[in-house]
C-alpha cells in the first residue's frame, strides 16, 4: 500500500447530489462496434444504425452548447473511435466551451486516436475492461479485448492523458473484482468507475436470450447481499491508492430520501436516429422526451415529443424508488409481510463517491 495516500474511510464516502447547475451529454455518435459485448446496452432498433457525420455533430454540440451552461460531453458509441472524425469533434466540443470532455473507448483506439487529440483537448479516456484477468474479460466482450485494451491504457498514460477505467460487475466477473485495485495501479489509472450490470440491452434479456450471442446466457446480475458485502469495500481499497472512485448508489434504506435524475438533474442521452433521453433505462424503449429535428432554417433543432413518453414515469412517486426499475426488473425488490418494500431502488444515475 501507497504510505502516503490518505487513509479512507467507508464513511468519507459522499453520495454525489444531482448537482441542478452541471449538465451532462452522453453523445453517443454511432452504434457500430468492433466488439460484441454480452451485456452491450445498444439496441440498432431503438438507437439507429447510421454514424453521424462530422458537421451534423459540430451541429448537434452546439445545440446542447446553447441549451446548458457549460455542460460536460461524454462521446460514447458504439465504439467512438470508429467514427474517422471524433478528434475533431473533441476539438469542436472543447472551442464551444464544454466544461469536460471525454471518450469512453473499448481501447483499440482507431484512426490512430491518440496521435490527433492531446490532454489540453481531452480531459479523460474512458476505458472499458471487465475482468483483471484476460480469461474473465474476454469471456464477456471477446477473444484479444483485454490485451488490445491494457494497450490502449499503457499508449494513453505514457502520453499523459488522464485515464479512467469502467469495470461493469456481473455474475461473470465478481469474483475478480477484488484483484482490481492492484491492476488499477499498476496501469497508472487516475478515476474507477464500478457499473452495474444494466438491466438494458442484452443483460436486461440475458435472462432468456441475449441479443448478440446465439447460446442462452445465464442471469448477469448479482444480488443485494453480493453488492453490498463486495463492492464497498473495493470501491474504499482503489481510493486508499489515490485513486478516484465511483460507484452507484443502488440501494437506499426505506427513510433516504429519493430523487430521480430525469426530474431533478440535466442529463441528455443522445442517439445517431436523433431520440434524446434523460433517463438510461427508458433507452430501450420509444420514450425519448426530445427528438433532434431539423427546424425551418435547416439548421437542427431539439424537439420535445408527444406525451405519454420517460418524463410521465418521472413523476410517479411510488415506495419502491425508481419507477423504470419497478417496470423492468421488478424481481430487484423485495417486500415486507405487509405488502410494503424492505428498501428503495435509487436512481441509476445517483452515485456513491470516494
Ligand atoms: S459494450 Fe461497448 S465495446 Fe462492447 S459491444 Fe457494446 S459498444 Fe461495443
Ligand atoms: S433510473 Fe429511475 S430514478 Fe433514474 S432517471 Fe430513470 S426513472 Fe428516474
């Protein structure tokens, strides 16, 4: 252990407020990807199957640029480097005053990424590995990911770029979660972001059938008494390194306090068919609260859409926390003799920090 770093306790842990001032835009600008990931959270019916060009996302930035003050873009895909032009549209993104910019990467870093943009330009890369080991990793997103991926991090470090890594826990990775902190300090990884499995895309119908993989897959997600005993104490190992860590908030005792994101926070959540979303877990379905349209002077415009659509379900207030979660994956709470929860589901997007 790092002498020096500061001794971290659980309770030093700071549940991160949905801040009313920040913005954040998830600008996923295609669906195509070289991988094929069991619990990939894209779905080509719902998100569109085209890759924006580079003027219609200069176009689309500065809309959102105009929109919120000073909102951070994360570029997301599909995988985003793919897209021949995502430097100059991390150029166009950091001109147009964006507070952060960020790509998440599965770390093969087309187009040779890393020698067209620089730190100044980009604040972090994201990069996605969910195992410690190449055998637990490839098994959920292919055969050559993790080392193309420890590359990708080695290449980004030496070259100075602030790096985070993005570790989704499932069923098929939890018992290497543990050997994380080690890894992560050895890669030279500056921010760790703990995922839950989603309950979208193919782990949401991992239970039955995934959508990408012609063999039945198991059920991904793990249960409370798994999350809690694990991944806490993970979490409080990697920041006693020194390094930034981040992790959701699933579950809240009956008498926290619940608020949801899509009512209280500004998070856009845009695809490449133009449906924007507040809230992940409605990506699934057609209830995108805003459209990208093309107004009269041809230059893009963002549309709100008919009701009923996600901002209906933000305000049912029901015991149970997160109406989506209600919805989709009822089975994640449990109830009481008298018919009330045991606890809350908290918004997806609340998250624990340290
Ligand atoms: S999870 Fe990311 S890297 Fe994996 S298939 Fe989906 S878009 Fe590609
Ligand atoms: S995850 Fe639940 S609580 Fe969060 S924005 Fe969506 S509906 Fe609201």
């Amino acid at each position: 252990m790092n002498l020096s770093a500061p001794k971290i306790s659980i309770d030093n842990r700071r549940t991160v407020a949905f801040a009313s001032q920040a913005s954040n835009v998830f600008f996923h600008i295609l669906t195509q990807c070289n991988l094929t990931c069991r619990h990939c959270y894209i779905n080509p019916e719902q998100h569109g199957q085209n890759m924006l060009s580079a003027d219609v996302i200069d176009a689309w930035l500065s809309v959102f640029a105009k929109k919120c003050h000073e909102p951070n873009v994360i570029f997301l895909g599909g995988e985003p480097t793919l897209h021949p032009h995502l430097h100059r549209a991390v150029r166009k993104a950091q001109q147009l005053g964006y507070r952060s910019v960020t790509v998440d990467t599965n770390g093969y870093l087309f187009h040779d990424f890393l020698t067209k943009v620089s730190p100044d330009v980009l604040n972090y890369l994201s990069f996605s590995l969910d195992g410690a080991t190449a055998l637990t990793n490839d098994a959920i997103r292919g055969t050559g990911s993790y080392e193309q991926c420890v590359k990708g991090i080695l290449a980004a470090v030496a070259k100075g770029f602030n790096t985070s890594l993005i570790y989704t826990v499932s069923r098929m990775n939890l018992h290497e979660i543990e050997l994380m902190p080690a890894l992560l300090k050895k890669l030279g990884i500056s921010r760790f972001f703990i995922q839950v499995i989603g309950l979208r895309g193919n782990s949401a119908s991992a239970s039955h059938h995934c959508q990408k993989h012609s063999d039945p897959c198991e059920r991904l997600s793990i249960d409370k008494n798994e999350w809690i005993e694990r991944i806490p104490a993970v979490a409080k190992q990697v920041a006693e390194l020194g390094i930034a860590t981040v992790y959701p908030k699933v579950y809240l005792d009956y008498e926290e306090p619940f608020y949801c994101a899509g009512k209280v926070a500004r998070n856009y959540f845009i695809f490449p068919n133009g449906r924007v979303y507040q809230c992940p877990l409605c990506e699934d379905f057609p209830l995108h609260s805003y459209m990208m349209n093309t107004g009269t002077d041809h230059h893009p415009v963002l549309t709100e859409t008919e009701r009923i659509n996600e901002s209906d379900l933000f305000n049912l207030d029901i015991p149970e926390g997160c109406v989506m979660n209600k919805l989709i994956q009822p089975e994640n709470i449990s109830y009481m003799e008298d018919g009330s929860p045991e606890y809350k589901i908290g918004c997806c997007l609340l998250k624990e920090e340290l």
